[in-house]
C-alpha cells in the first residue's frame, strides 16, 4: 500500500530529506508547509524532480505550493518547468508558469511565448502574458502586445492584473 506522499510524487528513491520535506509541504500547517517550501528550494537539484513529480499527481490548491518550491529552486527547474508547460493541460501550466516567472530565466521565453498562442484558457494566456512581461524579454514584450491587439482591453485587463499580482 502506498503511503499518501508516495501517491503525491515523492518516490522511496527520493532522497529522505526531500521526503521529509515534501511530506511537510503538503500536509503540515500554513506556517510549517511554507517552511518545507523553503527548505526543498535551498535544496536545489535534489528537489526538483520529485516537486516536478508532484506538481503533475496533486490537486489545484496544492499545485501552487509546490510551484513556490520549484520557483525557489531556481534555474535548476526551468527546463522540468519548461517541460510541464509544453505538455501539460492548463490547470497544471498555470503554477508552472508562475514558477517560471518568478525565476526570471530566459530560456521561458521562447516557450511561453508557444503557450500564449496555443492555450486555450483565457487564465492561462492571460497569466503566460504576465509571466512574459515580468521576464522582459524585448521579443516576449512583442507577442504580448500583439495577443493584445487582437484579443482586447478585456484580455490586457486580466494579464495587466496577473502581472501585478506577480
């Protein structure tokens, strides 16, 4: 029988610390959860795959709590990131979008720019045209502004409030 981290992504391989500290992530309380959240980012690489892992087996609310480990990583987890958002549905994209763009790596751009064309979520074309702002990337900048052109001051209006909200 599996336990409930194992079930979340965290696999018996994974180094014992990172279990621990997924384990804490997703099941302690805020203060606790926020703590584990830092710590599996001090970690770095050890971290990532398992939090990768996770961000594809758990539910929405906890998506984004591992989305702020993986951010805190750094640039260990843009290419996994980078990964998720080229095949992953929406709900699953939009923390890793986030996480990419709070780690300011360029290497997203290109990638995200591919997500802000072909997402069929609203949400998810309005946070990736944040998450493109954010990282500032002349050519990035460009296709936001062309996405505004055609899609309008409602669809600015939402990645305008994403973008300020990140």
């Amino acid at each position: 029988m599996q336990t409930t981290i194992e079930r979340r992504g965290v696999r018996e391989e994974d180094n014992a610390e990172v279990r621990e500290l997924m384990y804490a992530m997703l099941n302690g309380d805020t203060y606790t959860s926020l703590q584990a959240v830092n710590a599996l980012g001090a970690l770095g690489a050890p971290a990532v795959g398992p939090l990768v892992r996770t961000l594809l087996a758990v539910d929405n609310d906890a998506r984004w709590t591992v989305a702020m480990a993986l951010a805190r990583t750094g640039a260990e987890a843009v290419e996994p990131l980078v990964g998720v958002i080229l095949v992953a549905d929406d709900d699953i994209k939009n923390p890793a979008i986030w996480a990419l763009a709070e780690i300011g790596d360029q290497r997203a751009v290109d990638p995200l720019v591919g997500a802000l064309r072909t997402s069929r979520s609203e949400c998810c074309r309005a946070l990736t045209a944040a998450a493109l702002l954010k990282l500032g990337d002349p050519a990035g900048i460009a296709e936001v502004e062309k996405e505004f052109e055609q899609s309008g001051e409602g669809f600015r209006g939402l990645a305008m409030e994403a973008f300020e909200g990140t």
